[in-house]
C-alpha cells in the first residue's frame, strides 16, 4: 500500500514537480534550439533533413525518458528545496504547529511535528513528537513509529511510549529499542508501572527466536510474568530448539513451565518448528 503524502508537504511536493518539469522543459528547448542551429548551418538540403530528423527524435526520447523519470526528478528537486529552504519551510511547520496546539488539536500536532523532524532531527524534537503521542488515544492502525524517536538518555515519556506500543504494535519494538531498554532497566524498573513495561518488551521479543537468542538474559528475568500466550511462545522457541544457547532461560523456562503450566492443554503439544511465526 502506498503511503499517502503529508497534508503539509503536499505543497512543497508540487512545488517540486512544477520543477522537474521545468527542467524537463528546459532540456527539451535546450535540443529544439541544438537542432535549429544544425539545420541553419546544414550546407545542403540533405543535411537539413537529416538534422531535422535526428533532431526529432533525439527530442521524442528526451522526452520520454524524461517522463518515466518524472518521480526521481521531482525527488532531486524536493531534496535541493529542502537544502536550499530548510530554515524556511521549518519556520512555517512551526507557525501551524502553533496554530494546532492552540486549538488542542494534538493529532495535527503530531503530523506536525514529525514533519519538522525531517528537517530537523535532535533530541529536542523527538522528546515534544514523545510528549504530543503521550497525549493522544494510540491505536493499532495509526501511523506510528519508534526507532527514529529512540534518545541516547533515559526518558520516561519515551519508556511509557514503548509500553504502549508492546500492547498495540509490538512489531515496532526491534534491535535498537531492545538495547536502549536494557540500558535503561533500572530506570525503567523504577518508574510506577516500570515493571510492566519491561515485561511487555520481553513480550514483544519472543515475537522471534534471534531476538529470544540475543536477549536471552533480558527476558529470563521477566519471563515468570509474561502473559501466557507470550510464554507458551517462549516455551515452544527454547524446547523446540534445546542446541541452542539459552544460558539461564532454558532452566528459567522448565521452572516456571513445571509450577504453573505442567498440566495446561496448551502445552501438551508443541507445534513443528516450521509453524513458529512472528507474532
């Protein structure tokens, strides 16, 4: 499915195609005048003609070469507009930013703000995109992402934004944010429902076995509380591969599987290993 572009870059985006068509009109006047000049100093009737003629064509595939580059073209324009209007069109994202937030529109807010970040990316402005989230109903078909909001230090907005992501999206929950929650455990571990959501990530890692493999001790510490589904997930991954290297998850994972799920149905019959999907 193709994405929809931005309500506020939509402008600039036309902006960008009226220039590649410039450019495509430039280039093909550009030949038109290459091809009067060789027919204005043709010595003989033959000439012209055939200058006419390669004239023509050197123009009809200009032209269509062109056209199928169209797309490419209005995205080198858009990229030297950025470049050369950066201060400027972030300035305007600004001034409707403002416009959004006095009218409590926090999910225009968002759109906002994330379109600043293209332009310009700190810290800063990851921790506002954090807070506008925080401050609005997350739901699984929004358009939500992570990874580009991850901070080198600890924030809570952001740990408590990774909670709810573990429950509406945990597909978002990769590599870098596994790490920056490890890092951070101890702080996380400290916030009021911190516990929760370190275990909503280790959650959201036996979606796989190499996150299960990378993050073995991670989750080992919080497997006793996961959610069934999660843990039978777990038990299948670490039992259906006993060569791999668990180190405290494997003994961690008989435990709890022996004191609370011995005797459930679930567990009776594990699935081959071809069927383990990431979920």
């Amino acid at each position: 499915m193709c994405r929809k572009p931005k309500p506020g870059l939509r402008p600039v985006e036309e902006l960008a195609s009226r220039a590649a068509k410039r450019s495509l009109i430039n280039d093909l006047l550009l030949s038109l005048l290459l091809t009067l000049i060789a027919i204005l100093f043709s010595p003989t009737f033959q000439h012209m003609a055939i200058s006419a003629l390669c004239g023509i064509v050197l123009i009809a595939v200009l032209y269509a070469a062109q056209r199928k580059a169209h797309t490419s073209r209005t995205s080198i324009e858009l990229g030297k507009m950025f470049v050369r209007d950066r201060e400027r069109i972030a300035q305007g994202l600004v001034r409707n930013l403002e416009i959004a937030a006095a009218q409590d529109n926090e999910a225009r807010s968002y759109e906002l703000m994330r379109e600043i970040a293209v332009l310009i990316r700190s810290d800063h402005i990851r921790k506002l995109q954090i807070f506008l989230l925080q401050s609005i109903m997350l739901r699984k078909d929004m358009e939500l992402e992570l990874e580009p909001l991850l901070l080198e230090s600890f924030d809570p907005e952001l740990a408590a934004y990774i909670g709810e992501l573990t429950k509406i999206k945990r597909e978002l929950i990769k590599d870098r944010t596994f790490k920056y929650v490890i890092k951070h455990e101890q702080q996380i571990r400290a916030m009021k429902d911190g516990e929760d959501i370190l275990v909503g990530v280790a959650g959201a890692a036996v979606r796989m076995k190499r996150y299960v493999l990378a993050y073995a001790s991670f989750i080992a510490r919080y497997a006793r509380k996961l959610p069934k589904d999660r843990f039978l997930r777990l038990y299948r991954i670490v039992m259906e591969n006993p060569d791999s290297n668990w180190g405290a998850l494997q003994a961690e994972t008989s435990r709890i599987y022996e004191e609370k799920y011995q005797w459930d149905a679930d567990f009776q019959q594990l699935k081959p290993r071809s069927t383990i999907h990431d979920v």
